[in-house]
C-alpha cells in the first residue's frame, strides 16, 4: 500500500490542542471561549475529512515525530480504519461542543473553562489513537486520555465525584499500567517491531500458550472497552456532566478501548494467527457474557444515565465480538457499529441531558407523561433506541445485521443466540421509557404541566444526532467502504 509523508495527521491531532490557551485565556468571556471551541472542532474535522479521498484511493499518510530505536518511535499513520474512527470522533466533537455550551449554562455549572480545556485534550488525544502507526503511540495517547479525563469524570468535585473520579483512574490506569505496558514489552522483544501490521507481527514468535496470554492481557489491559468484569468504572463515571458522559462515555473513551483492541486484534496477532491458534471464539464469548449480563443489568436500572452506561458496556462488547468472528461480515458488522451505536448512544445522552436541563428529573419514574410536553427529546430518544436496539429505519439495524451474518458465517450459533437475545432486551429497557414518555398520565409521579423543550443549544445537537441515525441506514456506503479497505 502507498504511503505518503504528510504532516496532516499531527496537526489534526494537535488542532484541539493549540486552541487551550485561547479558551483559559478567554474564561471570562464565554461567548468567545466557546465560539473558540466550536472553531477548532470545525479545523479538526476539516483536517480529518482533507485526507480522506487519499484513504478512500488506498494510500495511507504517515509521519514519525520521534524514533527511539528501530521499531520504537512516536509515528502517525492515517489508515482507513483510523479514519473511520477519527471523522466520527471529530465530527461529534463539533455538535457536543454546541451542546455542552447549552447544557453548562443551562444549569449552571461552576468551572465551565476547565471543563472545555479538558474536553479539548481529550479530543486531541482520541485523534492520537486513531491515527497511531505502532503499538507505542497508541498507548501514550491512551494513557493522556486517561488522564484528561479525570477531571472530567470528577468535575463537580463532590464526594461522589471524586469517589467515581479514583474508581475510574485505578481501573483504567491500572490495567492498562499492569497490563498493556508489560504485554508491549514482551510484543517488542518477541518480533523486534511494535508497528501494525496487515497480517499482525507475532506470527511464529512465541509458542501459543504465551501468545495467549499476551491476547488475554491486552483484551482487559484496555479496560475503557469495559468487558466484564473490568466495567465498574462506567456506571461510576455517570457522576460527570452528560456531555461528558455523551462524547467520552459513548464515543471517544470507551470507542478508544474496543479501537485499540481491534488494533490489537488485527494489527498485532492478525486474523490467521487468531484462527489458527483457536483465539477468535474465546474472546468472542467473552464479549457474549459482557452483552448479555450488560443487557440483563440494564433493565433494573432507574436512573436514565445509569441505564445508559449498562447498555453502553453491552453494546462495545458487539463490536469486539464482529472482529472476534474472524469472517469478513463479521469484522464489517462489528467495526461499523462503531459509528451506529455512537450516533445512536450519543443521541440518547443528549436526551437525558436535556430532561435534565429542563425539569430536574434524572430517573425513569419521574418521567411518566413528558413526552407530550417535551416531543422532539423524546422523539430523538426513540430514534436512538431503535438504532441501539438494531431496528430500521436506523443504522444500528445495518450493523447488526452484519453481526448475525458474520455470526453464520462462522457457524457460531450460541453467539447468533446471543446477538438476538440481546437485541431483544435492549428493547425491553428502552421502549417502555419511550411509551411511559407518550402515554403514561401527565400527573403521575410528580410531572406536571408546563415543561417546555430544552434550550436550543441542546436541542439542535440530540435532532442532528437522531437524523444521521436515519440517515445511516440509507447511506452506510463511506463507512463499509473504509472498513473494507482496512480488510484488504
């Protein structure tokens, strides 16, 4: 494959960067501070989408910042898997800086310049794994995600804030300190190179027994993919503001852990390897436990955004479940619902947030008959669902369907159970919230007459949002395309 040097993919991973000193600098003009933010997430975006048609023709853009020894160096790489996962993440960044803007005002929240200055660097370093070359680049940009984050998940500086902000760190910084760090050096000193390749770089390395066990510690080392039993820091980390919990908690954190081991999957072990050892399955019905005790889980919940988290632990399982197939329609399944569940995740979010915003209310009970005065939100929330759940006309239904294609393909029929079973209980814990919303009375459990809409600012994002879930059903095409570069 054609590589070109191009210092593209630095600056699109440094344009939410540069912009942090303006933002601190302009903290007393909020206005100005988050026009600022919107305009760098528009420069990022751009910057993604000007190296797309070079992807889409098969090239790849390369450029190295530093080489420490052959095999070891700081190296950017914009591959079409790493395309894919960066046009979603910096694209959202753009309708979330919009939304954040309305809902912090909206109620109020102390810290705002902090909170877009964070939010920034988390953008910065999420565009860094995507566009990581080698194993190495991608871990320093995990672990700054890590850390910019923190303050994020701990924001509002409470007990329970900063209870949820440690639990977050020492899973997250933990496994991947205890874990990945180790596994990467042993990947080194097996095949002298940390570089992805298409067919991996551990074939005929090591003996299967310790290739196995390099698998298992990569699969939990990267915990934001929050697999069972490495998933506890998601349900804590709610305590954030929703925004916070929409991008990072739906798209950039914990799309970050299943991307880097799908990297891991495909780039270091490689497909035929996976086969070849009997590897793919294991991890496969590893995911299926996470999806089903996920699902499972979910429907207990009251609150909406713990709800939320529970079904965002089940569905990141299904992506690692597709690529774990081994089959082609598998791997397309798993890789583009990526893009469906962050749509559709992020949508709901956004919903919750805007209930929040506008009435206070955070749990389910509360929320009987607020459909009627809030229609748009909720219509928004029923789109999400049945993108999530996998129903038309919405995307979700696109990769799902790949998902059960792919899991035929393999003659994996305990997974197909598992895939459908889980599909059919996304939709036992999301639909009553839609029909409790539109038909349950008014006055029942303390809603009453009067709400309105959020403010705009919220509002435009979660419609935005819930139209491109529709529209991703009609128009997959740029995302299977670059998935099925990535597969050659």
């Amino acid at each position: 494959m054609e590589q070109i040097i191009s210092i593209k993919p630095l600056f699109a991973v440094l344009a939410s960067l540069l912009v942090i000193p303006v933002l601190i600098s302009s903290s007393e003009k909020p206005n100005i501070r988050e026009g600022w933010t919107i305009l760098a997430g528009i420069i990022k975006f751009s910057l993604v989408v000007s190296m797309l048609p070079a992807v889409l023709q098969g090239q790849q853009l390369v450029y190295t910042l530093f080489t420490f020894v052959p095999g070891v160096a700081i190296k950017f790489r914009v591959d079409s898997l790493g395309m894919l996962f960066a046009l979603v993440a910096s694209f959202l960044w753009i309708v979330t800086s919009i939304y954040s803007a309305g809902y912090m005002r909206g109620l109020k929240e102390h810290a705002q310049t902090r909170f877009f200055s964070f939010f920034a660097l988390a953008l910065s370093a999420t565009i860094g794994v995507a566009f990581s070359a080698n194993l190495l680049t991608l871990y320093m940009f995990y672990e700054i995600l890590s850390l910019s984050t923190y303050p994020l998940v701990a924001h509002h500086q409470d007990e329970e804030a900063r209870k949820s902000g440690r639990k977050y760190l020492i899973y997250i910084l933990g496994t991947s300190i205890g874990l990945v760090l180790p596994s990467m050096i042993v990947c080194y000193n097996l095949a002298g190179t940390l570089e992805f390749g298409s067919q991996g770089i551990l074939a005929g390395q090591a003996s299967p027994t310790v290739l196995g066990i390099l698998l298992f510690m990569f699969v939990f080392g990267f915990a934001k993919a929050a697999i069972m039993p490495l998933h506890a820091w998601l349900p804590a980390a709610m305590v954030a503001p929703t925004p916070v919990s929409a991008l990072l908690h739906a798209v950039a954190v914990v799309k970050v852990g299943v991307f880097s081991i799908i990297r891991v999957l495909t780039g270091i072990f490689g497909i035929e390897l996976l086969s070849a050892l009997n590897l793919g399955h294991v991890i496969g019905y590893i995911a299926a436990i996470t999806i089903l005790v996920g699902s499972l889980i979910a429907i207990s919940q009251n609150e909406l955004k713990r709800l939320l988290a529970f079904s965002t632990i089940s569905q990141l399982s299904y992506i690692i479940l597709g690529v774990a197939l081994l089959t082609p329609k598998g791997q397309l399944g798993g890789i583009i619902h990526i893009v469906m569940h962050a749509f559709g995740k992020i949508t709901l979010f956004f919903c919750a947030g805007a209930i929040m915003v506008t009435t206070g209310k955070k749990y389910i009970s509360q929320m009987h008959g607020l459909g009627r005065q809030m229609p748009v939100t909720f219509l928004a929330f029923f789109i999400g669902s049945l993108s999530v759940i996998g129903l038309p006309p919405t995307g979700g239904f696109y990769s799902k369907w790949y998902l059960v294609l792919g899991s035929l393909q393999a003659e994996q029929l305990p997974l197909l159970l598992v895939l459908l079973a889980s599909s059919f209980l996304n939709a036992v814990y999301f639909l009553p919230v839609v029909f409790k919303g539109f038909f349950a009375p008014v006055y029942s459990q303390g809603v009453k007459p009067g709400y309105s809409e959020a403010p705009s600012m919220c509002l435009y994002p979660l419609a935005i949002t819930a139209l491109i879930s529709v529209g991703l059903f009609f128009y997959p095409d740029l995302f299977r395309d670059l998935i099925q570069l990535s597969m050659g």
